[in-house]
C-alpha cells in the first residue's frame, strides 16, 4: 500500500518521544490485534493537517507537555498508531494529509472503519475551516456507508487563542454546517459531537473521556456503581480514571468541575512520577498503589488503585474521611462490583467464540446481556456497602 | 395577601432539616403552603409556617434501602397536591401519593432511563403529563394512568440535564443538555426537536422559563446565565457573568428583570441579578456554610426565597434580610487613557454644589473636554452619574497644538525614523569618533534619543584607541584568584611599576580613574545599570600579603562574620581601603602582623601605621566597557532597534572583537537589519551592510539566487547547456571569444546584454573609449 512506503524520505516525528511503549505495527497484524482487545473502544482521529492530531496524541497518551508540541513536525504521510498495550482505551491514530485521497482504491475502509466505534475529526477553529468541513462530510459518508454504529465527533481544536463569544459563534456555525450538508446528503439520522478542545488545558482530557465513555457498554453500570458507593462512603465526587492517559472511564452523575477534574489528573501525575522514582521496576502503577493528599480548605483526594489499568479518585471533605475503613471497605466492594462487569464480559465472549458465532453479532449481544446482568450485581453490591453505613 | 403581611415585617426563617445527608431539590405545592424536600437518603414534606417548618410527611421511613428513592430531583403536580414525583441516581422516576400511606404512598415506579435521570417536572394543565430528562440523553414523557412513558424523545447529546414546560405554549418544553445545546421540543413530535441551538461553550446546568415574556434563562459551566428570547429564531438578550458554575436559575416573580441563582462550586450565596446589571448582584443571600443545591420563590410572592443547601439545611429567606451588593460598591471609576488623558466617573450627589467644587479642583489642572450627564432611569442605575474626560495641558502652546497630529502620525514615524536612518547612517569612511559624531547628529534628528546617548558613548570609548594595552593586562591576570600565583603576580605588577609615576600620584590617578568612570557612568542614562555591576575586571592586584593583612586588619568584621574575602580585588574594596591595604611590604609586614593581629583583638578599628616599605604598586585600573557596550546593544536590540546595535557593531570596526556577544546574535542581528531594509525596498542600503559583514553567511547572501542568462551572440538562442559559451544550435564556440581581438577570454568575460556579444573587459574599455557601437554588429551598446 501506498501509504506504508518507507522510502519516503519525510518522517514523522521521532517514534521513541513518548512514554509509551509503542506498536507501530502493518496492517497485516491488525486482525489480530482487534480480536484479542476486543473489549476495549477503538478510536481513529482523523483531519486535515497541521489541525494538531498528532498534538492530542502526544499530549494525552504520551504525557508531553502542550509547550513542545510546537516542535512536532507535520505528519505528512498516513501514520498510523497503535495504544494498546498500556492503556485502557485502544487507540489508534490515522494521519491523513490532505494530498491523500482516503476514497482512493487502495485505501481499505472496510477494514479501517469496520472495527472502529468512533471517529474523532479535527478541525482547527483558528484556521479557515471551507476545506475541513467538506473533507469531513466525505469521510462522514463513507464511514457511514461500511459501518453505521460508527460515532462520529468533532474536535473544533485550538480554541486557546480565541475568545469566549467567537468560540461559541464557530461551533455554532460548524454545527450547522455540517448538519446541513448531511442532510443534504440524505443522511440526517447521523448524529454529530461537537467538543471545543484544547491541548493547553484540560479541555482536551474532557473530550477524549466523552468519546471513550460512549463506546464503553458498561458505562451505566459502571455510572451506577459509582453512584451507590459515593453516597454510602460520604465522598462529593468520584472519578475512573484510565491511568495512562488520564481520561476518565467513568464518573457518578454529579456535574463534572472543571477544577476537580485538573486536580485528580494532576495527582494522577504526581503518583506515578513519584512512584516511578521508587518503585523497582516498571510497576509504577500497581495493586499496592494508593495516594491520600490533604487540601487546605478541608479536601481530601484520596486515590486507590482499581486494576492494571484503572484508578479511582474521589475528592470528599475532611470530616467524612474519619470513617476510612468504611470508605475502603466499599471500596473493596467496589472493586470487586468492576472486576465483576468485566470478567462477565470476558466470559461472555469466549462462550461465544467457543461456539464460534458471527463477529458482527458479538458486539451487540454483549451490550445487552452484560447490562442486564449487572442490574443484579449492583444490588448485591449495595446490600454489602449499605451495612457498614 | 396574607403571606405578604406576615413576612412584611419577620426575618430570615431557617430551619436543620435531617441529620444524615443533604437535599439535592426542592418543590412547593401547589398552594405554596408545602415544600417537598428531596435528596439521597431523604424526601420529606413540611409545611410553611409562620414561624418556621413544620414536617408533614416522611416517606423514607424505615429501613427500605431502595435505590429508587435517592433523588435527583422532585416535582409537584401543579394541579393535585397529593402527587409528587421524584428522579432517582439510578434512573428511576416515581410518582408518589401523600394521600396513602405506607408503602403504597409510592404510586408509581418507572424504570426507564438506562442512566440517572436528572430533572422531572409536571406539566403545567395536564394534571397526569410529567417529563424527566437523563444522563442517557433521553427525555421521557410519562402519563400517570399509565405504567410505561408515552413518549421517548431522543436528544441526540450526552445527557440531559434540565426539562422545563414553557408557560407560554401548551406543548412545548426546553431541554439543555451537557454539551451546550437547548431544544425545544413539541409534546407531540417526538422524531425531531423543534429548535436547537448551541447557547454555551461548557454545559448547560439549568434552564428556566419567564413567567410573562417569552424569555428562557440558561445557566451554564461557563459561569454564565443567558437569557435568550425565544420568539422565532432564538436571539441572546442578556449575559450575566458570575464568579461560579451556575447550578440552578430562578426567575423573580413580579419583577420583569430580576433572577436568582445559586453555584454548583465555591460560591454558597445565592444572588439576585437585574439581568440589565450583568456585573454586580442586586442582592445576596449568604446565610448557607456551603453549597446551594436548590432554591425557589414561594409563589407569586416575591419577597420569600425557599433554598437548600448541602449543609443540610433548609432556609427560607426574606428579600429585606438579602445585602445589597450594589449598593457597597464604588460608584467612582477613574482611568487613565494612552497618552495621560483620564476618565473620571461618579455619582451626581444631592449636594451640587460640593461636586462642581471637586470637579473645579481638578480641572485647574486639565482642561476639561467633555461633560456628560447619563440620565439614571434610562437603565437599572440607582443614581445619576456624570462622566469627565481630562486631557493632558500642554505647557508649551506650540507642542500643544502639535500633539494630536503627533498622535496619529506616530506610526508614520517610526517607518521614516527607520528609512532615515537606513539612508543616513555612515558604516565607515572617517575616523571612529567622527562616524559616532555623525551618527549621533542622525539619530538626534530622528528623535532617536537612546541611540543618540549610545553613540556618543561610543565615540567616547573607543574613539582613542587606548584599549589595546588594557586588554592584554587582562589576560596576564586571569589567575589572580589563585593565591600562589599572586605573588608572582606582583612581580609582574612591579615590572609595569616604572611607567607610573609614584605611590601617591598612582594612588590618585586611581581614584581619580575610577572617578572618572563613576561620572562618564553617571552622565549616561543607559549607564544606570553599569553601576550596580562593577566593571568585571580591575586592574588592582593583591599580593599574599595584601591579602592576608585585609583579612586581618581591616576585613576583621568581615572576618568575624564568617566571611573571608579572598578573590580578586573587588574596586570598591580597593577604594575604600586605599591606604592600608597597599602599603605593606612582604618582610615588613610579616612580624607585625601578628603584633598587631594580637593588639586589634583589644581595639578592633584597625589603624595601619604608615611607615610600611610599598613594594609594588597597582597599574592604573582600566575599566574596559566591553560588557556594558554589548549589554546596551542588547538592550538596544530587545527594545526593537537593531538597526543602531547593528550599526555601531559595523563601525565598531575591529574594536568589536572585544565586545563579548556571541557571533550567531550578530549573525541573527545581521539577517534581521537586511530583511527590514529588503521590506523597505532599501537594496543599496541592505547591499552595503551585507558588504561590510564579517559573518560568512551574512556575505554569501549577495551572491545568492543571482541569476544570469545568456544567449549566443551568433543564433540568439539562450545558452543553456552544460557549458556556458557552447551554443547547442549552431555548434559555435564564439561566445567564448572577444569580440576585439578574437582569442578565447578566461576570467571576466564582459557582455552586452543588448546584443549578446562582448569580450575582455580592458579591450571592451580601449575600444568604447573610442567607438559607441559593437564592434561585432553595430548595435549601440552603451558600455559602463
């Protein structure tokens, strides 16, 4: 493919920036990659150039700070990424410069957007936005055409430098836009996203843990579980955390502050920095890890580990945390409420493929079977939290 | 009526309400007689007394942990005031009957919303229609005859998080969700909402409607509440700003403009906006210790606010108790415009005459342009105010009336400064002092002050060129620090010795020196800062001895401190101790330092007699201005001249070599001055710099990108193959050839771009001397 040319003699950025280990695997590994992370959401970010993909990319999964995405060179042919192996969220990145016809033959968009569950398109608002919206109604279509779950959100990227009211003034006018020219091509049922991001706060973590969570079936149990512990433990607000990257799986359904959010990312950061320091090998993030930092206007951030993968941190007032054991014992309950909804699952899956059914069908079996079983779980889980309340 | 009459007159009421948890809602009837209270582990109702809350109802007795009854929020039919409904965490939303009892009081249960349901609200005239709206994104409609909703509406966005019926048409409701959009809905279409628009950048937390005019009030993460009109095509009426996440708006009944709000975070008051006064409350109610979860006017009644808090208390509020923010705040405003003018606002007092008083003060100092009076009642203002503007006077009549064209021509300024500059500056040609002399003269009638100071200055350092010697003193003394090299470094220090005059005389010439650089730095206005650094080197030397009798004697203090001076001879030591420190000989001192180490320990102000041998004394301290100068260049530089840093560098001439700036900065100095000329079009100006570069990269740009195409002199044909003067089409070799004497030219080959022929330089000169035409074919060549 044309796209895989190494000769070309542009590349991309330097591979080993990150943190992450990567996987820039071909094409050929893919099935394979798909089959056994099957659980996790599968991501692919799309846009013109220069809209700042790769920016997100460095920024959110491999910890750079905003500052030096400045020094990242432009991606000029199709890149594609791979993170999957530290995170929680597949992600996969499709850098498409604008000299490349995705509707080319070459480009197989069965297999692209086939087992994809979202599409983030990026478009920069500082820029003249004419080319990006007719690249994304195109790319709209088409994916529309090979996958119809597919979710569809837009980034209107780069709102840093410009101001509240024109901020407002370009999502209203890219939204109707784009509706517009989706209707006109007959295709109104598609539902579009509009996130305004940044990488300069924590705008674009938001967006991202948006566009995670809808491709997660477990979200409302998960949602749910949350919002039975809070309460039984005394805690204001609680978050999910996937660790790598710092979005948020899930959280209870108490309005998300801003604030909050920075302050549970940054000490996110500032445990696995720390830990990393001391910890002897590459375990950073481990069973053992939790964090306890005390605010001064009588806030706690507590932290505990909850897999490999996922953290939770909840913010809750001094007085509250007098009854730690309470709070650790459901949180155990907790724990186990997760491991639970994901094992189901796991289960699930292998049943299935044990009687080797069709893939297609597969994903939304799950969907339903596994939310109906946890219906049950959580009051299992809410007789055991409620008794030491 | 009688509400009003009772709450005339009595204060705040406020009420504990349940021990264990908080509310998250509240809800009055229909009577506004009873307020429902809802929150995760509690629903109950009081009435409204008097004098406080009695509690009326309690449905979470017992110990029923059911999900279903921690709510999100609580509704009162506005019709029946027995039927409540509540919306729970886990989705759930249940009608209750007070009028049943026990378990059966919960009269209904729909499980519906996959995910929590966040608002419910009943309709305003169907006693059996109620909406809840979810964190799934859906709206329901529910009809209480029936046990499943009626109707789905699909928002399309991530979550719901407030339905309000519109009291102004029977069918429609606005929803607003978290991704900052509003719907409207009509109750009938449930396909496709009717309006959407996009009214926040963060999400939208709450709506509500105006009772009377068709105005929906949005409150948003943002820290924003917008009122926007809703008649057609939904158009912003007001923004508020407020100071936190805007958790729940309420529009004052009876008053068109007024709102209250309460904050999801950090703020606990609730306010009370005039929506035309989007800046400052009109009034506050700050009795919570925390976050306000709900509020509501009891009925029409506009002077009884009804809150919860999460300090787990209920508050009912009179609107007399409220502070009145507005009214505490400054009513004067000054500022100060860009060329000195100020603004001054305030309030018109009862008292005129004491105001005209203060106004007449001020104006003796500036001349007052403009008065204005802002009639009050035009908008929300409480008072008259009344705006000055003062201008600046000009003392000199001339300036004065020069200033304002000054204003607007000041960007034309600063382009003819630059060209001006470009063309008049000197590079070289003259002595160093008379260039600077010039170029000082150039950059005064530019108005170029600093540039001009600067020039001077130079002219002044380097215009004798004394700086040779100094500079290699320098470098002989780069290991003073050490302390066995000192000594030898007084034998060199004696060496210098003769070519000064004697110990006293050299004691002043010193001081005198120093003086002297004091006030060259005291007369230059960039040298404010030369001072604080003492120059980098001194001249002044310290033997062991020197060194260790400063440490004794009069360093004793310092000594004492723990601190122990031993590096090179700071010059305003050397000058505060000029008689002692210098005057000891290495075998003289020796004994008597002990002596007296051990009498200064009795009487510690050292006194050094002055009978000590001098063995040496210190060469005359050149203060060498290397640093500053590259410092003010800098400095020049950053301000956004690099035409006069550059331009000294270039006149500098080999003086700049001593400058301490790094070559890529003049290499980037270089690059930057050429570019500005080439953007005023100055190519001869840009070609002389470029000529006078010492920075290889700066000097190839001239012969760069310079293209020139030739053509044979015999065809016409351009010449374009791999060899210049071989012409592909007629096979010829004559280009290469003088046209004069006919031999093959090697070296310069001169060329008439008319008729494409030439030759030697020297015999095209012999022969254009004589003759005007070209020797090969009579074309009229012009030679120069």
């Amino acid at each position: 493919m044309s796209y895989e040319d190494e000769d070309y003699p542009v590349d991309s950025f330097p591979k080993d920036f990150g943190y992450g280990a990567y996987d820039q695997d071909g094409l050929e590994l893919e099935p394979n990659a798909s089959s056994n992370s099957e659980t996790k959401p599968r991501i692919l970010l799309m846009g013109l150039r220069r809209s700042g993909k790769s920016s997100i990319q460095k920024v959110v999964f491999h910890k750079m700070s905003p500052n030096e995405t400045l020094f990242l060179e432009s991606t000029s042919k199709i890149v594609k990424d791979d993170i999957n192996n530290s995170s929680f969220v597949q992600f996969q990145i499709w850098d498409f410069p604008g000299q490349i016809d995705f509707i080319e033959p070459t480009f197989d968009s069965d297999m692209i957007f086939g087992g994809c569950g979202a599409l983030v398109f990026v478009i920069d608002a500082k820029d003249d936005y004419n080319e990006a919206l007719t690249k994304f109604k195109n790319t709209v279509i088409k994916a529309y055409k090979v996958n119809p779950r597919i979710k569809f959100e837009v980034f209107i990227h780069k709102v840093d430098g410009i101001s509240d009211d024109s901020k407002m003034e370009s999502q209203r006018d890219i939204h109707q836009r784009s509706s517009d020219d989706l209707s006109e091509a007959g295709l109104d049922q598609i539902h579009l996203s509009f996130h305004l991001t940044s990488i300069y706060d924590h705008s674009i973590f938001e967006a991202f843990s948006k566009v995670v969570q809808k491709l997660i079936p477990q979200l409302p149990t998960l949602e749910n579980l949350l919002n039975i512990f809070i309460p039984n433990s005394g805690i204001e607000k609680a978050f999910l955390f996937d660790v790598v990257s710092k979005i948020y799986i899930a959280t209870d359904s108490s309005p998300v502050d801003m604030q909050a959010y920075e302050l549970c990312c940054d000490m996110i950061d500032m445990v696995i920095d720390l830990s990393s320091i001391y910890s002897s090998e590459e375990t950073a993030f481990d069973s053992g890890s939790s964090s306890l930092i005390k605010l001064n206007n009588n806030t706690i951030l507590y932290m505990r580990e909850v897999n490999k993968f996922l953290a939770l941190v909840c913010i809750l007032r001094e007085e509250n945390f007098n009854r730690q054991g309470v709070i650790d014992y459901n949180f155990i309950c907790f724990r186990d409420a997760i491991s639970e909804v994901f094992e189901l699952r796991l289960k699930r899956q292998k049943q299935l493929e044990n009687a080797e059914q069709d893939e297609d069908e597969l994903g939304e079996d799950q969907g339903i079977t596994i939310g109906r079983l946890n219906h049950e779980n959580d009051t299992a889980v809410v007789s055991r939290a409620a008794k030491m309340t | 009526m009688l509400h009003s009459l009772e709450y005339a007159y009595p204060s705040t009421v406020s009420l504990r309400i349940c021990l264990e948890g908080h509310a998250n809602a509240l809800a009055l009837n229909k009577e506004h007689n009873q307020i429902a209270v809802a929150g995760r582990s509690l629903l109950k109702v009081y009435s409204i007394d008097s004098d406080g809350f009695t509690e009326v109802c309690n449905m979470r007795v017992g110990k029923n942990q059911n999900l279903s009854y921690s709510s999100n929020d609580v509704a009162w039919s506005t019709l029946d005031s027995n039927i409540l409904a509540t919306a729970a965490t886990n989705g759930v939303v249940s009608v209750w009957d007070l009028s049943k009892f026990g378990r059966h009081k919960q009269l209904l249960v729909y499980n519906e919303h996959e995910r929590t349901a966040h608002t419910v609200t009943f309709h305003s005239t169907e006693p059996n229609i109620l909406i809840s709206g979810s964190q799934d994104g859906t709206i329901k409609c529910f009809d209480i005859r029936s046990d499943t909703s009626v109707n789905t509406y699909f928002s399309n966005s991530e979550s719901v998080r407030d339905v309000k019926f519109s009291p102004h048409s029977q069918n429609v409701f606005s929803a607003v969700s978290e991704n900052g959009t509003v719907q409207l809905w009509d109750m009938r279409k449930w396909d496709k909402c009717m309006v959407q628009f996009t009214a926040h950048s963060g999400p939208i937390y709450t709506c509500d409607w105006h009772p009377t005019r068709n105005w929906l009030a949005t409150g948003s993460r943002d820290k924003q509440i917008k009122v926007w009109n809703m008649d057609g095509r939904a158009s912003l009426e007001y923004t508020i700003h407020t100071i936190a996440v805007v958790g729940r708006v309420k529009w004052r009944p009876e008053r068109t403009f007024h709102i209250a709000s309460c904050a999801l975070v950090v703020d606990y008051s609730i306010h009370v906006w005039d929506i035309r006064r989007p800046y400052i409350p009109f009034a506050s109610f700050n009795e919570h210790t925390n976050v306000t979860t709900d509020i509501a006017w009891q009925g029409s009644d506009s002077h009884c606010l009804l809150s919860t808090s999460k300090d787990s208390s209920l508050y009912k509020h009179a609107f007399e108790d409220a502070t009145r923010p507005a009214l505490s705040a400054n009513a004067q405003g000054a500022s100060f415009g860009r060329h000195g003018d100020i603004s001054f606002a305030n309030k018109i007092k009862e008292y005129t005459n004491k105001s005209s008083g203060v106004s007449n003060t001020k104006t003796t100092n500036f001349i007052s342009r403009r008065k204005s009076n802002v009639p009050g009642n035009m908008q929300f203002h409480l008072d008259h105010s009344k705006m000055y503007m003062f201008m600046l006077k000009n003392s000199n009549m001339a300036s004065g009336s020069d200033y304002p064209a000054h204003d607007v021509t000041t960007e034309l300024r600063v382009h003819d400064c630059f060209i001006g500059c470009a063309k008049e500056l000197l590079l070289s040609g003259k002595k160093l002092a008379e260039l600077c002399e010039h170029n000082a003269d150039i950059s005064r009638k530019y108005g170029k002050h600093n540039a001009t100071t600067l020039w001077n200055f130079i002219k002044l350092f380097y215009g004798t060129s004394h700086f040779e010697p100094p500079f290699e003193h320098r470098s002989s003394f780069s290991n003073q620090k050490n302390p066995m090299s000192s000594r030898r470094a007084t034998q060199v220090a004696s060496d210098w010795a003769p070519h000064e005059q004697g110990q006293e005389l050299n004691g002043n010439s010193q001081e005198t020196q120093h003086e002297a650089a004091d006030a060259s730095e005291d007369g230059d206005e960039l040298g404010g800062g030369g001072k604080q650094h003492p120059p980098p080197t001194s001249s002044v030397i310290l033997s062991e001895t020197q060194i260790i009798s400063e440490i004794t004697f009069d360093n004793f203090e310092l000594l004492r401190n723990g601190f122990i001076y031993v590096g090179p001879a700071d010059v305003t030591k050397a000058l505060a101790f000029p008689d002692t420190a210098l005057h000891h000989d290495v075998q003289a001192a020796r004994p008597q330092l002990d002596l007296k180490a051990s009498d200064h320990e009795k009487s510690p102000p050292p006194h050094v007699p002055s009978i000590l041998k001098v063995s040496h004394v210190p060469p005359i301290p050149m203060w060498e201005p290397h640093q500053f100068v590259a410092d003010a260049l800098m400095l020049q530089n950053d301000v956004g001249d690099v035409q006069t840093a550059l331009i000294i560098l270039i006149v500098l001439g080999e003086a700049r070599k001593l400058l301490p700036i790094e070559d890529a900065v003049v290499e980037h100095w270089f690059h930057t001055y050429v570019d500005q000329l080439h953007r005023y079009e100055l190519w001869n100006e840009a070609c002389e710099v470029i000529n006078r570069a010492w920075v290889r990269s700066v000097r190839q740009l001239n012969q760069q990108s310079t293209v020139m195409h030739t053509n044979c002199g015999e065809c016409g044909r351009p010449l374009g193959g791999n060899v210049g003067w071989y012409c592909d089409k007629c096979k010829s070799m004559q280009s290469a050839k003088c046209c004069v004497c006919g031999l093959i030219v090697r070296g310069v080959y001169a060329w008439c771009q008319g008729c494409s022929h030439g030759g030697h330089i020297e015999h095209l000169q012999q022969y254009f001397a004589k003759h005007s035409k070209c020797p090969k074919c009579g074309h009229l060549c012009a030679f120069s």
